[in-house]
DNA sequence: GCTGAAACACATGATGC
DNA sequence: GCATCATGTGTTTCAGC
C-alpha cells in the first residue's frame, strides 16, 4: 500500500500518463529498461494500486458536449463507495465521482451535450443508485482545466 | 470535425475508458466487432480528435496528496471570469475553475498534501480576488476519476 | 531485480465481400 | 463498412546471472 516509487517508477508513470497505450518495449527504451522489467514495475504498481487505472481523454466539446455541472448527491441512508462506484461507472456522463463531508454524500461531475441531455444523465444517475434527492450546479464557463494525474 | 458517433463508437468509448490497455479484439468481442474494425473507429476518433489521449490514474495518496475538496466561492459583486482565470491559474493546487450558477460565483477543484497545506491554499485562492467567502466540500473517497477533455 | 530467448498473443495492412 | 488472413511486433514466461 504505502508503496515507494524510486526515479524510475516515476518515469514509467509519467510515461504511461502520458500516452497509456505505449507498449512496454517504447517505456523501457526512454527509462533504459527492457520491456519486461518495465512490465513487472507496472504489475507491481497496478497490484499495489499506485496506478488506479488506464483510461481514455475524451474530447466531448468535439462531439459537441457543452453543458457541464456538479451534482451533488444526497443518498437514502449510508451507501457504500463501492456500491456507487458500480451503479455510476458505466455511465460515460460521469466524468468524476467522490464521497464527501457535508450534508451531501457525493459529489459528482457530468459532462453532456446539452440541458436536455444533462436532465436525461441526472436522471440515470438518480435511478441507478438509492438517491433522495441531488442538487446541481451547472458550469457557465470553465477557467482552469488542468489533468490531475 | 462535428464527429457524429454512432453506439458502437460510443460503447468503445465506454470499454477505452475504462480500460485503455484493452486490446483491440477484447473490444471487439464486447461490441461484436472484429479487431480491425475496432482499430479502425479508434483510429478515426483519434484522427477527429474525439479521443484526445491515453492516459493512466495515479492514486494520488501514492505520491502523497490525500486531500481534496470542492470549493464554492462567492465573491463581491461581479467579477469577469478572465480576472479570475487571472488570480488562480497559478496556483498550482487549483486543479479546475468554473463560474457557475446558482449562489456561488465560481466552484473550484482542489488538491492538498493534507488538510493544512488545503488551508494554506485556500488562504491564497481567496486572497488573490475579491472574494467574500468559501465553502469547502472535502473528497472523502475518489468513486470514478475519469481523465476529461 | 535485471537480461535474454522463446512461445504466444496482438496489431495492422491487404484482400474480398 | 465488415470479416478473414498473413506477417511483423509486442507481450509474457522462464531460465540464468
């Protein structure tokens, strides 16, 4: 768990950050590595859960997806992380999800194409886990966009 | 560019992002395709720009940020959003930034060591425009963590 | 904990439907 | 626009250091 990365681990994570589809042989070559102690670095990182998971950038203002809100979500009783991890992941609207402190139970932030299909998202949201009720904050225009990694 | 996708794009959308090291025929297999054909609508939505990237998420708690949180912020009376891009695109802590709607002014995405270096930002956050007050939602468990546009 | 080699699986272009 | 096939590459296991 409480795992310490040295300066390569690092490197490979940046690496894979930046282009997580690399095969194990292009990593090893930028890291002096050969391609499978690169792989038993990742395999051990993926085990000890540093890497959480590969994922893909989805560029949805290309495919016309403008409206963007934080919803936040208040639950019937106490569910589990893991009980909304499943009823959310495969929804592709969502494009974050959390617990938190507060009155809320999660806070979640959902990309769509318009308010119609925001409405239409929330909706799946909702009936996919036990909800009582959620409250959104819809984005006008957005400032800072950095990659969190 | 205006990319139309059809369901079988968009469920390959789905399979990538959640795994971006699935191969071609482990997608194809799950939206009845064959592996070229995959390769192919992935190439295209590359080439359109609609897949931006691949990349991987870190488990922050693994490099030592453990602390997030959601900040409303309201500020004195109205500030165009370009002052505020202004006052906190280099505050490193700032993850996102969007003007919103509904009470608050702007709602920020934030990222801390712990809870005082969380403090400490907010301090900066607030001091660096006229702001009013805050309210701080703080992450409790990451759900879902999709990298976005 | 690394390298090198070998078996196996995948990517990807050409071809035909 | 798809499937099939062939080949070059990448992956992954195993032995050895």
């Amino acid at each position: 768990m409480a795992e310490r990365l040295d300066e390569t681990d690092e490197q490979i994570l940046a690496e894979l950050a930046d282009n997580a589809r690399a095969t194990f042989a292009e990593i090893g070559q930028r890291v002096n590595l050969s391609a499978p102690a690169v792989k038993r670095r990742v395999d051990r990182m993926l085990d000890s859960g540093v890497i959480r998971t590969f994922t893909t950038v989805v560029d949805r203002t290309a495919l016309g997806w403008t409206t963007e809100a934080y919803v936040q979500v208040f639950c019937h009783g106490t569910i589990a992380p893991d009980q909304l991890r499943a009823a959310w992941q495969d929804i592709p609207e969502v494009v974050s999800a959390a617990t938190v402190t507060g009155t809320a139970d999660a806070m979640l932030h959902v990309l769509a194409r318009d308010m119609r299909h925001l409405e239409e998202a929330l909706e799946r949201i909702r009936s996919s886990a036990d909800i009582e009720r959620s409250e959104s904050i819809v984005v006008l225009s957005n400032i800072i966009e950095r990659a969190l990694s």
